[in-house]
C-alpha cells in the first residue's frame, strides 16, 4: 500500500501542478529552480537542477550578472571536463568565439526557445564531434578575472545529426540503440518503466523497432499495464487507463495476439464510464473546491476526460482528452466496438477548446487571442487523434492538419511543456508528423535540445522547464524514453506514427 501510495504521489507531481506556482526556466528573481536535486541516480550528487550542457559532463545556469555566459556549478568525474573545467568557471564562448547573444529562454511567446549561449555553444558541441573536429571542444573560460582558453576532447563517436535527421541519420540510430538498451536496463520488476509517461512511450520505443529481442520486456510491461487497470479507480486513474489503452492496442496490431482483446474491452469499458457526458456524474464538493472549474451548463466540458472517473477537481482537461480521442480510434482498429457518439463528445471538446490557428488550450474554452500560443503537448495530442480518425469526414483531418501546422510555425516551445514535459514532447512530434514540413521544422528549431540533452553515459536528461514536476524523481529516465520513442518516429514502426500493414510480430 505504501508503494502505491508513494507512485500516486510521484505521479501527482508530475501531471497535477496546476495548483503549485510555475517558474519560467529563466527565472533571475526567484532561484528556486536551480535548487531542485534528483532523489537518486547518476544526478543525486549534482547540487540543483542545471542544464547539462550535452557529453561533456558539465552543468550550468545562467545568472543576470553575465547574461552572455553559462555558469558552471558541477563537473562529473571522469568526464571529458572533469580536470579542466571548474566550479564557478563562467563559460564566454565556444569554437574560438565568445557567446553573442544574451539569454532569451523562458516561458511564453517572447520567450521560448534557446537563444543565446545555450544554442550558441550546441552548435559548435556538435560540430566539433564531426570527423574534421576530431571531437576537440575549444572553451573559452572566465575564471575570476582570468581568460582561459582551453580544450576538451568528447570524440567522434557519436558525429553529427544528418540534414534529415532522425531520418536516415547515423547518430540518431546509435543513440536509439544505447537509448533502447538503457529502457530495458531500467525497467522495474513489476513490469513498469516508471508513470503513466514511462509506461506508454517506453513500451512503443520497443514496439516500434519490430525488433523480437525487446518482446520480452514489452510482454513484462503489458503484464503490468493489465494488473493497473484492475486497481481502484481513484489516484489520477484516467492517465494510466490512456496508457494502458495506447500501448495494448499498438501491440495486438502489432502482433495480432488476441489474448488482449478482453483487456481492451474492458479499457474501453472504464474509459465510457469515466467520460464526462452529463452534470449528475459531478461530485458536489468540486463547486466549492474548484468553483472557477465547475461547469456553467450542460455542454461545458461535455465530451472530455479529467484526471479521475467523470468530473471531478479542475473537470476534463484537453491533454488528456486527446489520448482518450485516440485510444477510442486505435481500439476501433483492433476490432472494439466504439461508440461514436461518444467518441466525437471528444473530438468536440477538443475542437471547443482549439483557437483559429490550430493551437489547444487547457481546457473547451478559449484561453487567449485567435493567434495565441504557448506549450504545444495538447495541440499535439489532439492532432494525432484527430489523423487518425476512423471516420471518413474531412473534418478530422483538416483539424489534424491546422494543428500540425501551428506546431510547425511556433517550434520553440517544444521542450517546454505544461504539466509533463517530456510526454507534450512527444505527442507535438506524434502530430507534426503527420505533416512533414511541419515535423521538419521542429527538429530543426530543436537540434540544439537533442544535442545538450544527451550525457556522456548515453543517456538523455531532463533539462530545466517550466514545470519542475517529476523531476526529483526522475532525471534521466522519463527523458530517454520519450526521445527513443521520438527517434522511432520516422521508421513508422507502430499505427500512430505511419505504419502500413504488414505480417504480425512473432
């Protein structure tokens, strides 16, 4: 009970933070965000919650004093800076030149991206990895009021991301390999790869290879996905019941296994009954809880799912209404009998909440201006459920379309997600796929995040965000699976990214 208790919490962390302030990712004035550690791992010795500035095992922060510089406050052991780099060097510039630009990274429309010496040290991090770098990293540091330049060499095993990339990329397909090995190293013993974000982009990272050698980590992981959605109906159940629905669905049109059909009906059975489709399933005590929340009539919020059974606390919510639109469209093709009309009660709730330039806000309701933006992870898992509508009407894929686009016009808030970062990262790129000028936009607007994101020991971490929650408990995991799931994008090797049909996996 204790360990339940202890998940529910974790993962309440990570999806409920609505009620706890949010800090930009430049936050100059309030410095609690560089004061966050990770509970265990490779980065519980680390002193805050810092930028990794990719394999070269340092981390930094940027302070207002020196707004063209990255602070540094640790160096890993055995790394290739450990020995030349030190705490409180300030790094001025990189590949023989100072930094250029000063920070501008935080959230909202004035502020997303990486611009500054973030990008401006990415660039030349990758560069100098290419086979004419021969992996030497040249620095140029501030140490007290001495200029030091140094060098550092990171290799060139790793090169440099192709044009396409992570198409028909070389380095994209070796960091899915040790990113892959890294999962199933770090799958529990239940079966589960960590939270509902682990436990569905982990499991479609495997599947998407259609490689049989991650069949047996995959089944530990449907094993458990079929024990969690026989517990209790309360504790944020709505996110795992998604999860468990994506993940089964992928695998029975992978493998054509009929053995999870009862479970998918039973999913579909829970998610028809946790929808939010009339006033009586509201529980009373949410009018005074939540007031701002509760419905004004019938149709608001009609159609959606929230975090729990009905309605309940802040009520549906657009995130994780768009996994429901999709899981009901993935089970449709597995052969569940799905009704539509509550089916597009989610599509609706999706379309009230989506302004005229494709982007979705929190809830059914418009939040801002018709060209508005912010984080794009609900836009994102709109659209894909949207793309693959089972219905013949134009009207989904137009919707699909008009979200792809808003991501491919507005890329920087890519790595900047609200609630769960890492699980918006992955379904904006789920949706930009679906448009491939789009898709393209977006890896180019984030080769510096999967550049800076990588460590040294192959494994991608969780940069600073907006939202800090998840990661106390988890710096490195939930990273590593959503970009393995990310790289896999291209190869089509599941429905939701492009798969056509093909022989069952055996």
């Amino acid at each position: 009970m204790a360990k339940k208790s202890y998940r529910l919490q974790v993962i309440g962390l990570l999806l409920l933070c609505l009620t706890l302030r949010l800090y930009s990712q430049v936050d100059y004035t309030e410095p609690k965000i560089w004061k966050e550690r990770a509970d265990s791992g490779p980065d519980a010795q680390v002193p805050g919650w810092f930028y990794n500035l990719g394999i070269t095992g340092l981390r930094a922060k940027w302070v207002a004093k020196q707004p063209q510089a990255l602070l540094i406050k640790y160096v890993f052991p055995k790394s290739p800076a450990d020995g030349q780099v030190k705490v409180g060097d300030f790094i001025i510039g990189a590949g023989g030149k100072r930094f250029i630009e000063k920070h501008r990274n935080g959230y909202g429309e004035k502020a997303f991206g990486a611009d500054g010496p973030i990008s401006e040290f990415a660039q030349v991090l990758e560069e100098c990895q290419s086979a004419q770098g021969k992996g030497d990293l040249s620095l140029t540091l501030l140490r007290g009021k001495e200029i030091h330049e140094i060098s550092i060499n990171v290799g060139t095993k790793y090169g440099t991301f192709a044009p396409s990339f992570p198409q028909d990329c070389r380095k994209s397909d070796l960091i899915l390999a040790e990113l892959l090995k890294y999962i199933v190293d770090h799958q529990q013993q239940n079966g589960s790869f960590g939270d509902p974000v682990h436990d569905t982009f982990s499991p479609l990272a495997l599947l998407a290879t259609g490689e049989a050698k991650y069949l047996p980590a995959i089944k530990r992981n449907l094993i458990y996905h079929k024990a969690s959605i026989q517990e209790s109906s309360d504790g944020l159940a709505n996110w795992t019941f998604m999860s468990a629905a994506i993940v089964l669905s992928e695998y029975h049109l992978a493998s054509g296994d009929k053995n999870v059909l009862p479970d998918l009906q039973h999913l579909y059975d829970l998610l028809v009954k946790n929808q939010y489709l009339n006033m009586s399933q509201i529980n009373p005590e949410s009018k005074k809880s939540h007031p701002d929340s509760f419905p004004k009539g019938p149709k608001e919020a009609h159609g959606g799912w929230g975090h729990n059974p009905g309605f309940e606390g802040y009520g549906p919510i657009a995130m994780i209404t768009g996994q429901g639109a999709l899981a009901f469209a993935l089970m449709q093709r597995c052969g569940i009998k799905i009704d539509r009309k509550k089916h597009d009660a989610a599509y609706e709730f999706l379309a009230r909440g989506t302004g005229k330039n494709g982007y979705v806000w929190y809830g059914d309701s418009l939040g801002g201006e018709p060209d508005d933006w912010a984080d794009m992870g609900r836009t994102g898992a709109a659209g894909i459920a949207n793309f693959f509508s089972p219905y013949e009407d134009p009207v989904y894929r137009e919707r699909a379309l008009s979200h792809a686009r808003v991501i491919g016009l507005h890329p920087q808030s890519f790595p900047d997600t609200h609630a769960s970062p890492m699980m918006g990262m992955a379904y904006t790129a789920l949706a930009a796929h679906t448009d491939s000028d789009s898709f393209r936009k977006l890896m180019d607007a984030n080769r510096w995040w999967f550049t800076m994101a990588q460590c040294q020991d192959g494994s991608f971490y969780y940069q600073p965000n907006r939202d800090n929650s998840g990661y106390g408990a988890d710096s490195r995991t939930i990273a590593s699976s959503v970009t393995a799931f990310i790289l896999t994008i291209p190869k089509r090797g599941l429905v939701i990214t492009g798969k056509e049909a093909k022989p069952p996996l055996k």
